[in-house]
C-alpha cells in the first residue's frame, strides 16, 4: 500500500494512496483533516480489539471506518447495495467507495501522517 503527503494552498495535508487503497485516503481527507483525537481514538480500538474477536466501528460524515483484530474496512456510507439489486452469485466492489486493508498497514499510514503533520 503507497502513499503519499500533500500541502494544498491553505496548508492542508492531502493524502493519495495507490489503486485499491484510494478511499483510506479519502477517509483522512474528509474525516480526519489534521484531527489527531481521531486518530488517538482510532489507535486506542486498535488497542481494543487486540487478541478478541470483537471488531469497532466509527461512523463520519462521508466514510465509516470498521476494525477488527486483522482488518481495516473503509467505506463510503453512500455505498448501500441491497442484496435485492445484485444478481445471485455477484459482488459488489467500487474502489472509490470501499477499501481493505491489513491493521499493522493502516497504523504505518497513521504514524507517517502524524510525522508530516509535525513538519511545518
């Protein structure tokens, strides 16, 4: 999983993450914008789940983050297929709109952007 950090006119840091990966980068776009409570509190269910089969979910304004022991999922709350619309037997996948990733990866992103968040 690539990534890269980006400064917008306003200072703002943007994040672009490699194909597949493209909605985790949205997600710091539009849900975290420089908000390290965010990632505090993201890192703390990290902690959480460790070692149980529990799993924990947090719902923004554009995306909704779940995680679990192994797991990342990324997912544009507009995204709600119901199984009524899907031919039997087919899946659902847009990578604008959902994306997977290992835990141990998701943290690596989350402390390098903290890090250049740091560098003014």
């Amino acid at each position: 999983m690539d990534y890269e950090f980006l400064r917008d006119i306003t200072g703002m840091v943007k994040v672009r993450m490699s194909m597949g990966h493209e909605v985790v980068g949205h997600w710091f776009n539009e849900e975290v914008k420089g908000n390290l409570a965010l990632l505090d509190e993201v890192e703390q269910a990290v902690l959480s789940v460790k070692g149980s089969e529990r799993q924990w979910q947090r719902a923004g304004h554009e995306y909704t983050l779940w995680l679990d022991e192994e797991e990342v999922i990324v997912r544009a709350n507009q995204l709600e297929i119901s199984g009524d619309e899907m031919e039997e037997g087919m899946s659902y996948y847009d990578e604008e709109s959902l994306s997977f990733c290992g835990v141990e990866d998701f943290l690596q992103v989350v402390h390098a952007y903290r890090e250049f968040l740091q560098q003014r």
